[in-house]
C-alpha cells in the first residue's frame, strides 16, 4: 500500500492543541493563587489551542487522503497479435507504453474486430476477450466507461481478462470496432486530462488500424 506522505502534517494542529490544553489545565489547578493577569493568559491560550484543533478538523476535510495504490495481482508481460503489420505493432508498442508510463495504467487490453490485438502491463491468467454488458454499452453508444473504483461496481466481473484486484478500469472506444481497456492500481486517479489524453491517444490508434485494415 502507498502511505499517504501528508498524514502526519495534517494531524499537527490537533497534536499541538491536544498538548497546550492539556497544559494549561494542569497549569491551572497546579496553581494555588489565580491572578488576574494569570487568568486572562488562559483565556487566551483556550482560544489558541481551540483554534489549533479546529485548524487540525478542517485540514481533515480540506486536504483528504488520497487513496492507496494495489500490487496489481499477475505477471508482467508484452503480447502482440502475430499477424499484425508491424507499423501497427509500433503504433500499438507506442500508446502502451505512454499510458504505462505516464498513467496510473498497470494494465492494457486492446480489442478490436473480435481479437486481442495487445496485452501489457501486469497480465491476468486470461488472455479471452468475452464482451459483457459494459463493453456492449461502449460499442453501442461510441462513449468510454469509467469505473472510478471497481469495488462498487457489480459488472467489474465481466473484466476477468485484467488482474482480479484492479482498482479503476477505463473502457475507451477504438472508432466503431474496438476498444481499448485500461486498468488501474488506484481507485478515483485518473484525471479530466488522463481522460482526454487517453482519447486522443484511442482516436490515434483507431486511424491507424482502419487504414491497416
């Protein structure tokens, strides 16, 4: 799991006035004679050490923690449908790796006319493409599909060709007889610009293969 590197920031106001108000109430019965200069201090560093702990609340809410990224269950690996003509086989080699790197991407599937033509990144034992519910919505609408975390989502089953614990799956249109498959190691991580990068790199490829053939 990915630990979140502001946790302990954000926990130091309430830390602090956890401390100043533990000390300015053992300040105040460890004193046997309250002066009134004494007595206004105290106000004052009730107000402070209020303020701290509230500070502390809103940075809770403010700034939550971003979500854990998932060892990808699987095993690494780069296949490529033999028969392809290589500059299809570049282009295919290209995006991948562009996604893999630049994406919270773990894993690529890239189904066009019936076949897998690409699989990268982490690989589950099933290499079949079986179309279920979710992908028949994005061949018949033309739209991409994102599960934003997989847990929630009840169709994520019919993704038995990605590793069984991917956090987030983006199902991007190949023009009209494809569709590229992404999954994620980080539940809600893909961006509104991952999201528009990951189509233009979809409409790049889906030329490339209709001029193929």
């Amino acid at each position: 799991m990915k630990s979140d590197p502001n946790r302990i920031l954000r926990l130091l106001p309430i830390a602090a006035g956890s401390i100043a108000g533990t000390l300015l109430m053992l300040n105040r019965v460890l004193t046997p004679i309250l002066t009134d200069s004494q007595a206004r201090s105290d106000a004052v560093g009730v107000i402070l050490t209020a303020v701290l702990i509230l500070t502390g609340l809103l940075w809770q809410q403010v700034q939550p923690r971003q979500p854990d990224s998932t060892i990808l269950e699987g095993t690494s690996g780069f296949e490529l449908l033999p028969t392809l003509p290589d500059p299809v086989k570049t282009e295919l080699a290209w995006a991948s790796h562009l996604l893999l790197t630049n994406t919270v991407t773990r894993s690529i599937v890239v189904y066009y006319q019936g076949q897998v033509l690409l699989r990268r990144g982490i690989l589950a034992p099933k290499a079949e493409v079986t179309p279920g519910a979710i992908l028949d919505r994005v061949f018949a609408k033309h739209q991409p599909i994102y599960l934003v975390d997989t847990k929630v989502y009840p169709g994520r089953f019919e993704f038995d060709y990605l590793p069984a614990n991917t956090q987030g799956i983006i199902c991007q249109p190949l023009g009209t007889q494809g569709v590229m498959i992404l999954g994620a190691d980080t539940p809600r991580s893909y961006t509104k610009q991952d999201e528009a990068w990951i189509a233009g790199i979809a409409d790049k490829l889906a030329n490339s293969l209709e001029l193929e053939g």
